[in-house]
C-alpha cells in the first residue's frame, strides 16, 4: 500500500460518518433542501479559496513574473484551476462552480443574502472574521470558514493542499444526488440547475481533479513522513470540521428554525 492509499485508509472512519450522516435522511424536501445549500454554498466558496491559495503558491501568478519552482504542481493545480473556475455552464457559456452553485440556489428560491453580504463586505475590505458576524454566520460555518483561511494564511502549503484534497466534494454520496432527483420530480423540474452542477461537479473531481490532487500530494510530502504526519492532521480536522456543520444543518432542519446561517 503506498502512502496516499494508507493516509485514505486512516481517514475512512471519518469519511463515513459524513457519507452515513443523519442529514441524509431528513433532507426530504425542499425546504430542507434550501436550508442544506444556505450553509454548504459556504464550504463551496472557501473549496475554491484554497485552490486560489494553493494556485498564488504554486504557479507564476505575481507579477514580475518568476518560473514555477514545481513544475509538476504548477500544472495540476492550473488544471483544476481551470475546470473550477470557468467550467462548462450548460447554457454555452462558462462560470465557476461557486457561480453554477449560486443560479442554482436562485433557481430553487434558495436564500442567498447572507454569502451575497459576506462577499460584499470582503470586496469592501472588511476582515473576514467581522464580515462573518456582521453576516450574521452561525458558529459551524464561521469556524469552517476560519479554519481555512488560517491554513492560507499561516499554514504550511502541505496544510493547504491536504484540507483541498480531502475535503472535497466527493464528500457527498450517491444518495445525495439521489434525493435531490427525487425533490426535483416533485418540483417540477426546479433542481435542474443544481442537478447538472453535482453531475458537472462529481464527473471533474472522479475522473480528473481527484486523482490530480493525490498526485499533488504525493508529490509534495514525497518520502518526508513528517509531511505526511501534517497532511493526515490537517485531512482529519478538516473532515471534523465539515461534520460539525453537517450536524448543525440537521439541527436546524429537524427543529423546523428559519432555513438562515
């Protein structure tokens, strides 16, 4: 077993309880639908955060322009970089998976007033930690939120790259995309948009960023097993982290609270 193969296996336990999670089964509806993308839209702007953060480290992205000092790095993560960022929009035109996310909240009638407000307030300069209390972020999403911002900006690049790699969207099972099928049949089509984002999304990050980002990680902790330490720390906070906001979510859909972060 190589050493992708057995930081994946020590990550299982907490992978499963995330793909096995209660949230599944309340998500029935599409109230509890909405309630679900107010608070993962979140996770979905700070996924391409790190990219950006993993991209600025990596590639001749400053200007006086330098060489990239990986190679290999620079040209997986430009890769991502360029299905995230201007993928395929479905109408013949191109948009970030974060904008896909977005007309599909719209799409649904998803509120999307408190990530407008938070990306409003940064483009001001607010500091993000202000921004998420004057957005009134609830406390799961704002550690979420926090927590990558203090790997980008005070973390080692290994720390970047193992909180992208393994707490990506593959995080979410095939009953997921299941269920949102089942709504969207007793909607009348409304999840059409969020049905070709997961499909856009699952079929990238299966067949091509996935794999990438292992190979980025294998490719920076290299034969270090200090490095491979961090990255299974980071992996497993990280996993941690998302399962707190999964369980808020299903706190907030099973005690009926207005669906609002």
């Amino acid at each position: 077993m190589n050493r992708i193969d057995s930081l994946k296996q020590n990550l299982e336990p907490y992978r499963r309880q995330l793909i096995e999670h209660p949230l599944y089964d309340v998500m029935d509806n599409l109230s509890a639908l909405r309630t679900f993308m107010q608070h993962h839209v979140f996770a979905v702007w700070d996924f391409m955060s790190l990219l950006k953060a993993l991209q600025q480290r990596f590639t001749g992205s400053q200007t006086p322009w330098q060489p990239a000092g990986n190679p290999l790095a620079c040209r997986l993560i430009n890769e991502i970089v360029l299905g995230e960022e201007s993928d395929e929009d479905g109408a013949g035109g191109y948009a970030s998976h974060f904008e896909l996310y977005h007309r599909a909240m719209q799409t649904c009638g998803c509120e999307t007033s408190q990530i407008d407000q938070l990306l409003v307030r940064l483009q001001n300069g607010v500091h993000l930690e202000s921004a998420l209390r004057e957005s009134k972020i609830s406390p799961a999403t704002s550690q979420f939120i926090m927590s990558t911002f203090e790997w980008i900006d005070q973390g080692h690049e290994i720390e970047i790259a193992s909180a992208f790699t393994f707490g990506r969207e593959d995080l979410l099972p095939d009953l997921f995309r299941k269920i949102v099928g089942q709504i969207d049949r007793e909607e009348s089509g409304q999840l059409q948009p969020f049905l070709y984002y997961l499909d856009r999304h699952i079929e990238l990050d299966e067949d091509r960023h996935g794999p990438m980002a292992d190979r980025l990680m294998a490719d920076l902790c290299g034969d270090d097993p200090e490095s491979w330490k961090l990255a299974e720390q980071t992996a497993i906070y990280a996993l941690q982290l998302r399962i707190n906001l999964w369980d808020e979510i299903t706190a907030k859909i099973l005690t009926h609270s207005p669906a609002s972060c």
